[in-house]
C-alpha cells in the first residue's frame, strides 16, 4: 500500500476534528473531535512507521510504540474530561462551552461584580439589619 493513502486518511480526519473543536459549543463533542484529531495523528505515526521499517530495515517499531503512550493519554484524558464535562452540567444545567466560559469570567455589566468592595462593605450593615427586623 501507498504511503499517500493512510497520509490523506488522516489529513481528513485532522481536518474533520478541527472543524468539530472550532465549530461546536457542546463540550462533549468537542471531546470527541479532539479524540478524532488524536486519532489521526496515531494513523499518521503507525504509517509513517511502517513506510520507514521497510526503507531503513528498522526492527524497533518506535512509531507503534508512541502510538500506544498516544492511546493511553488519550484515554486519560477523555476520562478526565468527561468527569468534568459531567460535573459542570450537574451544576450548571448545560454543557455549552459558551455559557461556561460565563462563569470564569465576569461580565463589565454584571451589578454583583465590586472591583473595590467599598460598596459591600457598605450593604452589609443594612442587609444585617433587615434580616435581623
């Protein structure tokens, strides 16, 4: 078989993983583009790997071998991420990478969002007191 053939195969599946991260806001597929990108370059080393052993009469297989370290990072990772993709839609009801990006920064119109506290400081006394009327 021809090196061209796997090579274009994963270019495809590159590109049909980068176009799933760059164009969806649900957190879930876009784990699973990443994983789809992941998986196109394990093709791209097994048969680069192959294409190689037999020019150079290599026995090591060190491409096979980073393809399998590839596998077991990736399969950490989707475990991690799913727990966290998990986590936060338990929490927050979604799992849409814009309105969780929300809670890690605070909007400039958002009233609760004090720069210096001043004003906290100051409603507290009057909420204490109206809890305690």
């Amino acid at each position: 078989m021809h090196l061209a053939y796997p090579a274009v195969l994963s270019a495809l599946l590159f590109c049909t993983g980068l176009y799933g991260v760059l164009a969806r806001r649900n957190a879930i597929l876009v784990l699973m583009s990443v994983e789809l990108m992941l998986n196109a370059v394990n093709l791209n080393l097994v048969a680069f790997d192959v294409w190689l052993s037999k020019t150079a009469q290599d026995n090591l297989h060190s491409g096979q071998a980073l393809t399998l370290f590839t596998i077991a990072i990736a399969a950490a990772e989707i475990g991690i991420g799913l727990a966290i993709v998990l986590a936060v839609h338990r929490n927050r009801g979604t799992a849409d990478i814009d309105r969780l990006r929300d809670t890690a920064e605070p909007r400039d119109d958002d009233p609760d969002d004090h720069s210096d506290g001043s004003e906290t400081a100051r409603n507290e006394p009057a909420e204490k007191a109206e809890a305690t009327a």
